[in-house]
C-alpha cells in the first residue's frame, strides 16, 4: 500500500531541512577555515619593525640589511660593535626619539616639533655608529641619514625561532618553537599519563567488572567529559600546583607536569569510553576458544582482547591527545605561561591555545600580533586535522580487517 501524498511531501520535507542543515554546517567550516589562513598568511608578506616606524643609520654605514633577531641583540645592547653585524669597526650607539631632548633644548626643537626633522637628520649624519628608531613621519626629503631595510617575517624563522616577543622594539620575534614544544610537551606527559590508566579501566569495565559496578562506573566517567574544563583548572591551581612545588622543592609549581595531570584526568573519559567500546567487540567465540585450550582469563586479556582490539585502542590514545592538544583554559591556569623552550617537566611552558587565549584581545587587528596569532591557530588546525585522519585511517583499517 502506497504512502499518502502529504506523507510524502512531508517526508520530502524533513530530507531537504536535513540536507540544507548539513549543507550549511559544512559551508561554515569551510569559511571559518579559509578565513583562518587568509587572517594570518599575510603575516609572511610583513616587516617586523613596527608600523610607522623606520631604523636608520649614518649614510657612511655600510650595513644596509638587518633581521629581527640581529636587531635585538643590538638593542639589548648584546652586540655592541658594526663589526659584528658586517659593518665596520666602529661602536654601535643607540638612539630613541625621546633621546633628542638629552641634545637639543625644546626651543631648538620647536613648539609643535617642527624642527624636529631636521635635528633629527643632523643627529643622523654628526654620528657615525647610530642606529635610531624613530617615526615614519619625521623622515623628510633632505634627511641625511640613509634608511636601513629589515627582512619579512619569513616561516623558517617563524617555525624555528626559540624566541616569542609578539610586541618587542624596534622588531617583533615571532619564533613558535618555545610554544610548538610547550603543547607537545604537556601533551605527550598527558597521554604517558592518562593511557596506561585508561586502559586499566576499559579493561576492567569491559572484562572483569560485574554489570551492577559497571552501571555504576560508567556514568561518573562520563560525567568527567562533561565538567566545564575551568573546574579543572581551578583543582590544579588548588591541589596539583601546590603538591607539585612542595614534592620537588620548586620556587613555582605551574609546571609542565601540572599541565599533563589535568589533561591526563581531562582525556580519560574519551580514552576509557572508546578503548572500552572497542574491547567489547572482542567476538565471544576467540575468548572461549582462548579459555578452552587452559588459558586463564588474563591470559585471553592480554594475548586475544587487546591485540584484536589494539586499533580501537590506538584510535583512543589519539583521540585522548587531540584532547590534550586543544584543551585551553586549564592549561592557561596551571603551567606558568613561559614562552620558553622546555628541558623538563618540572619548567613552566605555554601550549599555543593558551597564548591565543592570552593575547588574542590585547593584539591590534590587523597588526603583526595580530596575525602571528592567527597563524597559531591555522597550526593548531593542521596539527587538529592530521590527528582526526589518522583516527579515520586507523578505523578504515579495523573494518577492513573485521571483514
């Protein structure tokens, strides 16, 4: 018997809405992904010297190209002599625009600055060793002085800087590394951490646990999935922080290793419930096969359940360090926010989604800040992504081997 035709025009309907609600879920991604990388690929095509602001130098200078980092050991005063950087033999002195007053009197420079310019180029050219950062705007056509070019931002010395100044002058450093290994530090002690402990538990609930105690497990791990990760983040700042610091004796106790025993306890819930669902599709007829020939239950544990089950088991550890890596603001509270390369667990470190977290509303929008932050978000994604495919190849697989 045939479907009334309002039946089917209704049914026509719901698959449309559904069609139209996956349609624009998937446009949004998409968007929000291009939008990423256009946000922050731009970074690449800018100077890192502040906007509005030149270097200059004496026009007798033969040092005419200089790069971030050479720019800061200058103004940090740890390279002193052009020598150093292909110039000259001649001492390094440094100037900043409130450094005029020091040498002309406010007469001299005028009411409204209007003289400034000029002093500025007659400062330029009296000196021979000078380096000034100075406006933009007060470089007029007869300046004497000769303008020195800085090198783009480029993504070796993005990905590979040891140094994240994001607003430092005269240039920015925008060096990831601390951060890139802040995150795989902490998350890589999560996941040590929180799989052994996992595993137990799936292997426990699956295999050894009466249904009774399994009915009453189960719901309090996942209730774990569902506390706000702020509650998280206050327990370490409260309990884990101060344990830390006492057991090893550290001035501070936002470490590295706070970080991955919150985001262990935070990834056990996705590790415990899927190494679990995949421990339980172990057939019935291997494990009494197993038993039958004399071995004893742990025997078929360890040598039937979990090599037949170890692909759903590895697509939990991966799911548990996709967890780890984008978690945010628990991390925020308890490792220290260093941007510095860490050489143990017992160091404060920064993960790049808490350096998002912590800079994206204090950064000018558009500006070198700005974008540098965006890329961290671009990398966050691909790292996101690489990890979500490899869950995908890993459960291909498992079918394909169940078939």
């Amino acid at each position: 018997m045939s479907k009334p035709f309002y039946k089917k025009v209704f049914e026509k309907i719901i698959e449309g809405i559904l069609a139209l609600s996956g349609s624009i879920t998937s446009l949004a991604v998409i968007l929000i992904v291009i939008f990423l990388f256009k946000e922050g690929l731009g970074l690449f095509k800018r100077n890192p010297v502040a906007d509005g602001f030149v270097l200059v130098a004496n026009k007798t200078n033969p040092v005419d190209n200089l790069n971030a980092a050479t720019l800061k050991m200058i103004f940090d005063q740890e390279v002193t002599n052009w020598s150093k950087v292909g110039g000259k033999q001649d001492s390094i002195i440094l100037f900043h625009l409130e450094d005029i007053n020091s040498i002309y009197t406010e007469a001299q420079i005028g009411e409204n600055l209007e003289n400034l310019p000029k002093l500025l180029s007659n400062v330029t050219d009296s000196i021979s060793g000078i380096i000034a950062f100075i406006p933009k705007t007060y470089i007029g056509a007869d300046f004497k002085g000769k303008i020195i070019r800085t090198q783009n931002v480029t993504i070796s010395q993005f990905i590979k800087g040891k140094e994240w100044f994001p607003t430092a002058e005269p240039a920015v450093q925008l060096g990831i590394l601390p951060l890139l290994m802040g995150t795989i530090w902490v998350s890589l002690g999560a996941i040590l951490l929180s799989l052994p402990l996992g595993l137990a538990v799936a292997i426990y609930m699956a295999e050894i646990a009466k249904p009774r105690v399994r009915n009453i497990f189960k719901p309090i791990i996942e209730l774990l999935a569902g506390i706000p990760s702020v509650i998280y983040g206050f327990f370490g700042l409260v309990v884990i922080v101060p344990l830390i610091q006492r057991l090893f004796n550290l001035p501070v106790g936002e470490t590295a290793l706070a970080g991955s025993i919150i985001l262990a306890i935070m990834a056990l819930p996705t590790i415990i419930t899927i190494a679990e669902d995949s421990i339980r599709t172990t057939p019935r007829s291997m494990k009494e096969a197993s038993l039958a020939l004399g071995a004893s239950r742990w025997q078929t544990i360890y040598r039937i359940v979990i090599p037949y089950s170890i692909s759903g088991i590895t697509a939990a550890a991966i799911l548990g360090i996709g967890r780890a890596v984008g978690e945010t603001m628990a991390v925020l509270m308890v490792t220290g926010n260093a941007a510095s390369m860490p050489h143990s667990f017992l160091e404060p470190v920064r993960t790049i989604p808490a350096t998002i977290a912590a800079e994206l509303g204090e950064a000018p929008q558009g500006g070198l800040h700005y974008q540098a932050l965006f890329i961290l978000g671009s990398i966050l994604f691909i790292m996101t992504l690489i990890i979500n495919l490899t869950v995908e190849y890993i459960s291909s697989k498992r079918k394909l081997a169940k078939r």
